[in-house]
C-alpha cells in the first residue's frame, strides 16, 4: 500500500476519493430524504470497500507470482526429464488445466506428495498451535500416520482485522490464504534439516456452501516451542537448537532463492521435532534486501542496539538479511540458551560467539564455523582426556547387570525429571561427577546415547537389588555403602 508510484494504487486511492467525496455531498443533500438514499450511501461503501480488497488481493497475487513461475518452470523441467511422479494421477490433480493457466489462477502445482485424497479418512486428535494468521492441529492419516495440517485461521486477528475492514467474509478468507500459499511455495523451494518438512497440500473447493478455495499445508509434525522448558533443559540439548539455528541462518543466506530474511523472527514461529529446531512460520519471509540511495537508509534498528550497514552500488543494503536474522537468533535464541551451564572447557568459544553475534562483528559463515567448532570439540572431549585414570578406583564396576528399586535424586540439567540422567563423556567423569556428590552411591551406563552420541549415565543414592541387562554396567562407589542386595 505505501508504494505511491504505483499507478494501480493512485487509480485506487483516486476511486476511493471520488467515491468518498459522493457520499459527503449525499450526505449533506439526504437530510430530509428518505431511505433510498441512505442505501445508496451503503452501496457506495460496500464498492469503495470491494475495491480497495481487490487491489489487497492483487498484491498479494504479484508477491507469490516469482515463487509460482519458479515452480512451473521446474515441474515442466522435472516432466521433460521423468523424474516426476505417477503421470496419471499428475494430470487428473491438474484437472486439465495448462500449465499457465494453473500459474494465473495462484494455484500451486502438485509434486506427487501427500494431497486430499489423503485427508479423507483422516482423524483429528488436537489442536497444535494457532497464531496471527494460522491454524495447525495434530492428526492421524488413515494409515495411521501423524502429521501437522495447517490452515487459514477464520478466528484469528488476520481474519479480524480484515472482516472489520472489508467485511466480506470470502474475500478475507482469499486475501488471508495467500500467506498460508506463499508459505507452502517457499517450503517447496527450502529443503533443510531445520526447516519444517511439506509433505504435500490440498487445495479445493470450500465445503459447507461457502465457496472459494480452501487450502491446506500437510507438514511434519513437531512441538510448539517452549521457552522456559528449554531454559531447564540439559545445555546439550540448548546447544542443539542453537546450533540448529546457525546452520538454518547459513542456508537461508545462501538459499535457491537468494538471502532470505524472517521479518517476524520469534521462538513461536519454530517448532521441535525430536529436539531438533525447525522453522515453520515462513509467511513472514521475504528474499529482497531493502533498497537504499545512501548508507542513512541502512541502518538495522533494534529496540535496544542499531547497526550501521552500507548501501551497494546497486542501491541494496548489503547483508541486510543475513545480519538482521543473525541479531535475531542473537537476542531471542543465544541470550538465554546459550552460556549458562556451558561445559568450564568450552566456556572461551561460546563467550567468543556471544561477542561476535551480540555486536554483528562476524557474518553467519564465521558463527557457524564457531559452532561447528564448539560440537566438534564437545563430542571429542579433548579436555576430559585427560582425566586420571584414578577416578575409577574408588568405584567396583558390574557388567551386564543394572539396578532396579532405585532412590534417585535429582539434579541440574537432568534428562529426566525423576532422577539424575546426565549425559558423560566416559566412565571416569561419570565417576568425577559422582564423587563430587556426597548423595551419589553409584551410577550406571547403559547404551543410551544423546544426539552427540554421548551416553547418557544415571546417578542414584540407592537401589534394592541388580537384575541381568547385557546392555548395561553398574559402578558402586566403594568409600560409600550403598546398602544393596544382589
Ligand atoms: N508442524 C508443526 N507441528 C507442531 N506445531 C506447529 C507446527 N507448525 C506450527 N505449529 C504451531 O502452530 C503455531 C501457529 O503456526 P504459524 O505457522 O506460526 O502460524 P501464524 O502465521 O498464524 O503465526 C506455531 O506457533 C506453532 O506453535
Ligand atoms: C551510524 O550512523 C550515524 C549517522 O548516520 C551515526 O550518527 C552513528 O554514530 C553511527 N553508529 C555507529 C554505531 O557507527
Ligand atoms: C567479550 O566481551 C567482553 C566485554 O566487551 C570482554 O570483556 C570479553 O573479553 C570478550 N570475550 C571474548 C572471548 O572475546
Ligand atoms: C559464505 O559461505 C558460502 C558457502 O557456504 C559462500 O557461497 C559465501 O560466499 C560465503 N560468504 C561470505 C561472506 O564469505
Ligand atoms: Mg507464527
């Protein structure tokens, strides 16, 4: 709307003009007459109003129209090669449409993914999440396959605040469902391990005689992102989600689409799945850097920090994206997961990292290279190397056995709420930890590995006996009598 060179939007807003300029002199000559005018008054409305959605609804159009060419063009590319799916199902989904017109209409092509026949015998089970513009619940294919649907949410404050606009119900659902396709023709363009996962979408007439396209997002399921679960989580898993968020910021920078930047970057728009983090909320990307004429038009604001970035020879604030994700994942991710708790070894890195990305020193390439180097260094251990073999001797060790009726207690950084699960680098710093308890009687390893492959060693004040477990072994501290019956 703010682009006023637009010679759409000035025949629009002239439009708008003359029609408001129609009902001020209706207004003041109806007085005294009687209701037929009143509803021309209303008529009047209701056309300024049509007209302004119509032009929202072109916008939104031209937005999606690049992502909507790139597809065609590959899917044609695709076919010519035979590399696409089942032919006969391709042309009963395209309905006979030609390619260009399917492209017209804002209609996403299908890449032999999950569609609506899918979703026929599918059962709900709860609802996941909902935001601005969304609605995503949780359901079971017929196979029993679970995965996340996401849909335009009709209550939700998108939708509010164009029925209070607009009041036209139908449009506003159109107008709503060009984020939820733009988002579906952006993850059909970004594959990575941190992006949510489309495993298909179905588009087709709405149900219930309300007309208009309905559209649906069929995704891999995760769990809502949760904060304060995760600032109690073990910093192993913390450490994941950052790392996950560095490597999604290296790929988004260098992306087949160009950098691509979150213009609404927040923790609500990630998801987990099995600990790993994924993007899911990508209506609010955009693949333009901002254009400038000088270096005072570059400036990235921050409601606590700005930068200063400069503006290229050809007009585009250079690195705008990359560094506005970057301070981002800074002050809503690295802030408050990252240091606390880090491993005494790794504490230098981590620091050096916080530094770099908390002042946009380095680009993403250099913070993911730091990242890298923090995994690396975590999973080798060099700094538990040298751990003395010493440690050990305090502890008699039991192969093949675990123990069972165990008298827990629990400590920081947990992986489980009931007891004492850390995960170790090897027996002996099992032992360090266990020996700078005074609560802690034993400990066992078993096969149990976190996802740097770690194992993960449970720590315990007691047990009543041992039972067989070839996959398990049991160190009982021998300076403290544990009080067990074999
Ligand atoms: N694949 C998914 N699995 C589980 N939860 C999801 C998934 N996708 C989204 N959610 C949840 O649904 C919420 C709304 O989805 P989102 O795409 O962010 O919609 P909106 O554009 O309205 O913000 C998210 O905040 C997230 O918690
Ligand atoms: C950014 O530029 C403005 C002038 O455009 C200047 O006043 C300010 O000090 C600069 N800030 C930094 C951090 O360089
Ligand atoms: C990080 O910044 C602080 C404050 O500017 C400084 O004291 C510290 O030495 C820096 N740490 C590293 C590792 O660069
Ligand atoms: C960052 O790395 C990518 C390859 O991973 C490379 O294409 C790009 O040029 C690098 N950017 C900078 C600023 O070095
Ligand atoms: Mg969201």
């Amino acid at each position: 709307m703010s682009k006023i060179g637009n010679p759409l939007c000035a025949a629009v807003l002239l439009a708008f003009v003359v029609m408001s300029l129609t009902l001020l002199v209706n207004n003041w000559h109806s007085k005294d007459r009687d209701a037929k005018f009143t509803k021309e008054n209303l008529d009047a409305d209701l056309a300024v109003q049509r007209s302004l959605l119509v032009y929202e609804l072109n916008e939104r159009r031209k937005e999606i129209l690049p992502f909507l060419i790139l597809s065609e063009n590959e899917r044609v590319w695709e076919e010519s090669e035979h590399i696409s799916g089942d032919p006969s199902t391709k042309s009963k989904r395209m309905n006979g449409n030609s390619e260009n017109a399917a492209v017209s209409e804002g209609s996403i092509p299908y890449s032999g993914e999950i569609g609506c026949n899918e979703l026929v015998e599918m059962r709900a089970v709860d609802v996941l999440g909902s935001g601005y513009t969304k609605l995503v619940v949780k359901v079971l294919l017929s196979e029993g396959q679970p995965v996340a649907l996401k849909f335009v949410n009709d209550q939700g404050a998108d939708m509010g605040r164009c029925l209070e606009e607009f009041k036209d119900p139908e449009g506003c659902h159109e107008l709503v469902s060009y984020k939820l396709k733009k988002e579906i023709l952006l993850l059909q363009k970004l594959k990575h391990r941190n992006i949510i996962k489309l495993q298909g979408h179905c588009e087709e007439e709405g149900g219930g005689g309300g007309g208009g396209r309905r559209i649906t997002a069929i995704l891999e399921q995760g769990s809502p992102l949760q904060m304060i679960q995760l600032l109690q989580s073990p910093w192993e898993e913390r450490f994941r989600v950052c790392l996950g968020l560095a490597r999604l910021l290296h790929y988004l920078s260098v992306s087949p689409l160009g950098s691509v930047v979150l213009l609404d970057f927040q923790p609500r728009q990630f998801v987990l799945v099995s600990g790993e983090l994924k993007l899911t909320d990508l209506d609010d990307a955009s693949v333009k850097e901002p254009e400038c004429r000088s270096d005072q038009d570059c400036v990235l604001q921050f409601p606590l920090r700005s930068f200063n970035l400069s503006c290229s020879p050809q007009g585009l604030c250079e690195g705008h994206n990359e560094r506005r994700n970057l301070y981002n994942a800074y002050r809503y991710f690295f802030t408050y997961l990252l240091p606390h708790q880090a491993p005494s070894a790794l504490t230098h890195l981590v620091e050096r990292i916080m530094n770099s990305t908390g002042e946009l020193q380095a680009g993403i390439n250099k913070t993911l290279e730091a990242f890298e180097e923090v995994l690396q260094l975590y999973q080798s251990g060099p700094h538990l190397v040298n751990l003395p073999p010493a440690l050990l001797r305090d502890y008699s060790v039991m192969r093949g056995v675990r123990t069972s009726g165990d008298v827990g207690y629990r400590c920081w950084g947990s992986y489980s709420h009931q007891g004492c699960l850390l995960s170790v680098q090897s027996p002996r710093e099992a032992a360090l930890l266990c020996s700078s308890q005074s609560h802690c009687t034993s400990f066992s390893l078993s096969q149990q590995k976190t996802w740097t492959g770690r194992p993960l060693a449970s720590f315990r004040t007691g047990f009543s006996h041992l039972v067989p477990d070839e996959t398990s072994e049991v160190y009982l501290r021998k300076s403290k009598a544990s009080g067990a019956t074999v």
